[in-house]
C-alpha cells in the first residue's frame, strides 16, 4: 500500500531562528519527492518534523489523511536512512537488516524471509554473512535502506544517504535507488544540496529557501523558467545571467535573465572581455565582463583566449521584475555599447 504525505502550516523555530516557517506540502502516493537547498536551509530538520524526532511549534503532519503531529516516532511507521547510515559495526550484515524486526518480536521464520527478500532486491545477499565494517561504502548504504526497507514503513524519508560515497558510486546508486523506489512503488522523501541527484531522482522537486519551498515543480520545468531571480542564481551550474532592462513603466527593477546556454556568440549584440576559461566535454565556459557593466557566463563550442574581446546575443531570454519572474511582452535587453 502507498501513503499520502500532507504538511499544512507548519512552522519550527529554534530560539530567535525561524527554520519553517508556515510550511504546507502534499506529496503523492508513490512520488520520489526530493527537498533540494543550500547547507542551512532547514532541509534536515524538515525530515526531523516529519519522522517525529522534532516536533513543530505549529501545524499539521498527516500520513493518509491521519494526523501524526503528536505521535512519537515508533509510532508513526516512518523509516529514516540517515547520511552517516548508523549502522552497527560489530553486527554482520544480515544483524543489522535483521535488527528493526527482532526488537519488533518478529519470528525467526518471518525475519529470515523478509531479509533474504529484501537483500536480493538490493543486490547485497552475497555478503549477508560479512561484518558491516567490512564492506564498502555503497554496500553499507544499501544496508541502512534494506534495514529501513523490512519494516514495511508508510514513508521514507532519506537524508543525503549518497553523500559519503565516491563520485563513480554516487551516480551507479542513484540509478539502483530509482530502481528500487519504482518497484517499490513507495512514497520517498529525499533530502540533498545536489541539484544532479534532484534532477535524476525526483518527480517532483521543492526548493527549500527561507523557511519556506521557493519552488515545488519538476527540477526541469524551474531550471527553464525559475520563479523568482534567487531560484535562476541557485539553479544549474552556473548561476543565470542577469542584464538591465530598458523599461518604461518605471515601477520597479527589470533584467533579462538568460543560462549561459542560451547565448549566441557572434559579429552582434553585446561587448565583452573574456577573463576566465573553463573547458568542459568540448564545451567552454567564458567568464566575461561586458561593456555595460555586468558579469555574465557564457557557453560556447569555440575555444577562446583570456582578454579575448566577444560579442553575444541571447537567444532566450526570461523577464524579472523586482526579482519575481513576469510574463510581460516588449520589454528588451538595452541596446549594446557603441564601444569597439
């Protein structure tokens, strides 16, 4: 059985520090739901709320339709895999799946099944039998979700579970956590600072800033046409780009914003000089100061020197007024600099 996820006006505070702040969200049956954001932005103590290890100063947490604020966290059947995993190291591996369900009465039959079937599903039951301390660090993180996995929980809430392992092992469990979440078909909160991991994993992303989601959408559509000018900055690689806009309505400050991607490189548009250079599969990223004033990013297939003089056109470009993303017709980048 999958399970609904609802948050509604929820707030914590810790002293002075509002970290929630009137926080409402639904996440689906089945949805692979990721909480992406800076280092300090509350995402942790988000999870914390929702598996009842916190509990908030406001507000409502509900697990199909049943209210759970008050509830501890045995009793809300919600599993949490944390990024140190907290595995026990003088256990073998089957010890530490097997754990939840012995402290649970579970019988030997019953314990036996459910660790050999979960163990299969993530591809650790040849090394049931081996310490924990002696397998690898993807091994050791498929053993906290297979641990999390025999309780049979209504959610799972995951925070930065791949974050201590290699760059080439991230991307291989990624893909298997996918997996595993599809034929599951269970409903995972994911926690993370890696826009990548979001992007990959999520149905469904919520930008955590301020307290509050900046954003809930799928990572692409918000990566296209970001909502307000910090999502633009945070989102991608490489920050969007932002130019003044000659605007007549003069009721507040209008930019263009445009990803580095976007831009044409060429004999028309806007001056600059080229003070850095970063290559990367072909591609070259220029770091430029233009004519008019500000700094821009600029994606190009044409290697290029350092104090190289450019000029770029975006092709695609978003409206920003006062920071907030608009949908106003006319309004153009001002005219580039007359300067050689």
């Amino acid at each position: 059985m999958t399970y609904k996820l609802e948050l509604t006006k929820v707030s914590k505070s810790y002293g002075d520090k509002k970290v929630i702040d009137d926080l409402s969200l639904g996440i689906e049956p089945g949805e692979f739901f990721v909480v992406l954001g800076p280092s300090g932005e509350g995402k942790s103590t988000l999870l914390k709320l929702i598996a009842g290890i916190e509990q908030p100063d406001s507000g409502r947490i509900l697990v199909n339709g049943v209210d759970v604020t008050s509830q501890p966290p045995n009793k809300r059947n919600i599993a949490m895999v944390f990024q140190s995993y907290a595995l026990y190291p003088n256990m073998t591996v089957r010890g530490n799946i097997s754990f939840p369900l012995r402290m649970h009465g579970a019988s030997k039959d019953t314990i036996r099944g459910k660790v050999e079937s979960v163990s299969k599903l993530l591809k650790i039951d040849s090394v049931l039998e081996s310490p924990v301390s002696k397998i690898s660090g993807g091994q050791q993180q498929r053993v906290a979700l297979a641990r999390a996995l025999v309780r049979d929980p209504s959610v799972f809430l995951l925070d930065e579970p791949l974050s201590n392992l290699d760059a080439r092992v991230r991307l291989s469990a990624r893909a298997e956590l996918k997996r595993i979440q599809r034929e599951l078909n269970q409903t995972f909160v994911y926690v993370t600072h890696d826009q990548k991991e979001a992007a990959s994993l999520a149905d469904r992303v919520g930008v955590l800033h301020g307290g509050k989601f900046e954003c809930v959408s799928r990572y692409q559509d918000m990566y296209e046409a970001p909502l307000t000018k910090w999502l633009g900055d945070f989102l991608g690689d490489f920050p969007m780009n932002f130019i003044p806009i000659n605007s007549g309505s003069g009721d507040g400050a209008v930019e263009a914003g445009f990803r580095p991607e976007w831009v044409k490189v060429g004999s028309e548009g806007f001056h600059a000089e080229v003070e850095a250079i970063e290559s990367s599969g072909g591609l070259y990223y220029l770091f430029c100061v233009t004519h008019e004033g500000p700094r821009v990013v600029i994606r190009d297939s044409v290697r290029r020197e350092v104090g190289e003089e450019i000029r770029f056109k975006p092709v695609k470009q978003l409206t920003f007024r006062n920071g907030m993303l608009v949908q106003t017709p006319g309004e153009k980048l001002s005219e580039p600099s007359s300067r050689a």
